[in-house]
C-alpha cells in the first residue's frame, strides 16, 4: 500500500493547502459582505473586485515589525499562535470531503483519515485549541490579554458541555463516531437535521461560541478589551490568531454540513444516471456549496448582531442550552424507544 | 407629546424565557441586515468617480486671464479686504514696457497667495473684484501632506493659456446683473478695451 501511503500524504497537504487558500478569501469575503450587508463597497483596490487584498494583508502582516513584550515570557508568547493555528488545521483530517475517487480499481477516499472515534477526536482537538489563546493572552502579561484569555476559556467550556450533549443526542441516532460513516448513512437516509432539528440549533449556537465570532467574541471586544488575549501580539503571531478565526470557521462549517446536512451527499444523487468519480467530484462541489452557505451565515450574524454581555453569555450556555440539550436527549430517546429502534 | 409616530413606550423588565432564547429577535435583525444585500450603494468612487457638482458650488480659485491672454488681476486688494478669512495676500508690482501682452493694466500682482487652508470659500473675493479676475470653480482643492503646500500661489491660481478655465457657471444672469454698476470702461474685454485706454492718454 504504498501508494496508498503517498496518497494520504498528498492529501494531508491537499487539506491543508485548501484550508489556508479558503481562509485567505474568508478574510476578502468577511469584508466584502460586510460592505454590501452595510450599503458600502468594500475592498476593491487590489487586483480586480479587491481579489489580491488577501495577499496585500499576508505581505503587510509578514512585514510589519515583530514586538515581543520584555515582561513577557518568550517562549510561550510564541508558542500562543503557532499552537491555536496547529490545532485549527488539525481538524480537517478527519472530514470526509467527498466518496472517493476510483483510480485502476483503486478507490482513493477523500478523507485523510476515517477513524472510528472521528467525533471525539474533533471535540478533543477543538477543545485544546483554547490553550492556545490561553497561553498566548497569560504569557503576554497584560491585564486585558489575561482578561481576554480568561474570557476565551471559561466560554469554551461553557459552550462545550452544551456541544457536547446535543452530539451525544446525534451518536444515538447515528449509532457511530465515524464521520465517513455518518456520511454514508445520510446518502441512504434522510440528512441528520430532519431527526435533530433542536440539536443542530444548540450545535451552530455553540459553534458561534467555539469559534470566537460574535455575537460571542467577547475573548476579543475591542472596545473593552482593547484586543483581548492579542492585545500585545503584532506581525504574522497576530495573524495568526486572525487567521486561525477563519480556518476554525471554515471547518466548524464543514463539520456541521456532514454532521446535520448530509455531507457530500445532495439530493437524488443517484437518479442522476452519473457514477464514479464524475458523482464524487459533483459531491465535494456540493459539500462546498454548503460549506459557503454555512460560512455565509456566520459572516451574516456577525455583522448583523452585538455582542452579548458577560453574564448573558454565561446564562445562555449554561440556564438555556445545556438544559435544551439535555431534553433533546431525553426526547430522541424516547422517540427511538417508542419505534423499536433501541436495542 | 410624541414627535413622530415611530415613538414606543421602552419598560425595565426582565426577560421571559422565550426571549431569552433571543432566536425571534434575532431573526428579525438577520432578515434586516439581509434586505440590505439588494440595496444600492450610495457611495462615490473619488477620485476615479466626481460627484456632479451643484451648479452654485465653490472650490478652488482660478484668476482669469482676458481673450488675449493677459492677467486681468491688478492687485488693488479689494479681494484681500473683502475676505472674511484673511485667506489673501498679495504684492503688487509695475508693468515694464513689452509685458502688455502678460498683464492687462499697468499694475499687477507680483505675488498672489490663497490659504485654502484659511479660506472658507464664501465667494466674497469673487464678488468684490472690480476686474472679474478672480472666481470660484467647481474644481476640488486638492489635498496635500503638508500645510505649506496649502498655500497656493500664482502658478496654482492663474489659468494657463493652453487650458482656460471656465466661469460661465459662476457669470448667471442675476450674477450679471448685480455686476452691473461695475462696468466700466477698463472692465470691458481687452480688445475693445485698449484703444479707448490709448485714447485717453
């Protein structure tokens, strides 16, 4: 298998290379439908419709000077970034991003890896990324990047324990951790969303808050905050963190179209008469397409709500959502015994 | 008494559990925010695009020359008098034998300065100059990066004989007729002008 091995390693890098790109334009797109959702005309000096502004803000933040605070402590102010970015790319390897392409009878997936526990690795994963923030806004030693840090980890935890109970509701439906294999059950039956419409709304709230967008973006506030944990970060480590926002966006977004809608999979797929790699290449477009609808919708309520308050914040996760989640999981359960299909 | 009907009666009260959800209001926000997608934007591209200016609008000065190409300004500092803002200085200096063609009378503005930067354009200059020499375009002061560069003078100011200005905008009817008793003879055009100048002497 190894070609197989080589594959895998393309396809890494593939992911990865995808990822960065799409989080470039979200950075474009994020001001673009800022301006059009304000009545403004946004970025459109650099290359046509503002396309090269992306690369104009990856020369600036490269050039700008690096600062590193003298109370701060080096290393960690260093490792703050790089970690929250690894951790933010770290979890597209798990996705199944289409069937798989069939090569001399081979069948190449489209996910770098299917592991049976592919949930909780992505929980696992999206849960570290906090130390990231936490570790860059306490190393700082800066009251307002403590502040933010603290901000950012008590709300992840906040909102994980709610993520968390409305996933476990989906695991008792799908039965699997897999994701390959939650693909795969959509195709045959209905998209997750219809059985879980109260689980996918806990799971897009919480992925608001996992991902620091407002109306959760308190970890940053910078009317309060002045930036929050990046208060004293500057060149790329400060791009960075921005940069990983937009990469935990896009797979937040994948996540929850393989998750709730279905994956790679569209509607009467099959009744199209087209198989092989010509319906593989159709299913990863359509993942997309409902990877960008997603993304839209975050874009669209950042720019159209404020932020909440603190003790808003915390009410919401804990007195409303985690208490939901919990009935959710009571009332699939009760559903599944009162069709038989518990066993 | 309310002011207008958009007016609502605000309460401190506490949130019922539904609106704590804030799920309605926020959709309601969201589909506000949406319909702004199809709205048009009212912005105006400058410098590539130029607003379309209201005909009475006054930028920056242009002194005129006359049909032959010669400064009409004579430097008797009624514009500098008439300025509110103190934006005008100006030195004047005599015309030597062979400069008929560059200026018009005998005496003429050595130095002619505006300080846009003080100027406030009311028109005022405009309006006291007895030569129409002086007038207020429809042409945007230019921004600069320091406060010197603010403060133009004769090679910014006077109009160059390859490329006229043109006030006709600012030379209305009703301009034209409050002018009136400022139509003598050295205010005529330089042609029919100088002979009459000659006879005189």
């Amino acid at each position: 298998m190894d070609s197989m091995l080589i594959y895998k390693a393309l396809l890494t890098v593939g992911v990865f290379a995808v990822s960065l790109g799409i989080a470039a334009y979200l950075t474009w797109g994020e001001r673009k439908l800022a301006a059009i959702l304000q009545d403004r005309v946004g970025p459109d000096r650099a290359g046509p419709f503002g396309l090269l502004q992306p690369l104009a803000d990856g020369v600036k933040m490269l050039m700008k000077e690096e600062m590193i605070p003298s109370k701060a402590n080096k290393w960690l102010f260093i490792f703050g970034p790089s970690f929250f970015m690894l951790t933010a790319c770290m979890t597209g390897a798990v996705i199944p991003w289409g069937s798989g392409i069939t090569v001399d009878g081979v069948v190449y997936p489209l996910q770098v890896t299917d592991i049976n526990i592919g949930l909780l690795y992505l929980l696992g994963v999206v849960s570290i990324g906090v130390y990231g923030i936490m570790i860059g806004g306490w190393s700082s030693n800066n009251k307002y990047s403590l502040l933010g840090a603290l901000r950012a980890s008590s709300q992840m935890i906040s909102y994980e324990v709610a993520m968390g109970m409305a996933l476990i509701a989906l695991t008792m439906i799908t039965g699997t951790l897999s994701l390959g294999e939650i693909s795969r059950q959509q195709d045959a039956g209905l998209a997750n969303v219809v059985y879980q419409p109260l689980g996918f709304l806990i799971f897009i709230i919480c992925a608001f808050a996992e991902t620091n967008r407002a109306p959760f973006d308190l970890p940053e506030s910078e009317s309060e905050l002045v930036g929050g944990y990046h208060t004293e970060y500057s060149s790329m480590k400060l791009g960075f963190f921005l940069f990983a926002e937009y990469i935990n966006m896009f797979i937040s977004s994948a996540v929850m179209a393989t998750l709730y809608f279905g994956g790679y999979n569209f509607p009467f797929q099959h009744e199209l008469g087209l198989e092989g790699n010509t319906l593989a290449i159709l299913q990863t477009a359509a993942l997309f397409i409902k990877i960008a609808i997603f993304i839209f919708v975050f874009m669209w309520v950042r720019w159209t709500l404020p932020r909440f308050r603190y003790d808003q914040l915390m009410n919401l996760g804990w007195k409303v959502l985690l208490p939901l989640s919990i009935a959710n999981i009571f009332i699939t359960g009760i559903v599944m015994w009162a069709l038989g299909k518990l066993n | 008494m309310a002011l207008t009907n958009r007016s609502k009666q605000v309460t401190v009260r506490e949130l019922t559990w539904s609106e704590r959800l804030y799920l309605p209001a926020i959709f309601k926000g969201m589909m506000i925010t949406l319909s702004h997608i199809f709205k048009r934007t009212p912005t105006v591209k400058y410098p590539d695009q130029i607003r379309e200016m209201a005909p009475v609008y006054r930028g920056q000065h242009v002194l005129k020359r006359d049909e032959a190409g010669a400064e009409r300004c004579t430097a008797c500092g009624l514009c500098a008098v008439a300025c509110p803002a103190e934006a005008i200085t100006m030195e004047s200096a005599e015309r030597k034998k062979g400069e008929e063609s560059l200026y018009r009378e005998e005496k003429y503005a050595r130095i002619y300065e505006i300080n846009m930067l003080r100027c406030i354009f009311c028109g005022l200059c405009e309006e006291a100059c007895p030569k129409e020499a002086i007038f207020l375009t429809d042409r945007i002061v230019p921004s600069s990066f320091t406060r010197g560069e603010e403060v133009f003078g004769k090679d910014k100011l006077v109009e160059p004989n390859d490329a006229r200005v043109d006030v006709s905008k600012r030379q209305r009817k009703e301009v034209l007729e409050f002018k009136k008793d400022k139509k003598h003879l050295h205010n005529l055009t330089y042609q029919d002008a100088r002979p009459k100048v000659t006879a005189h002497h």
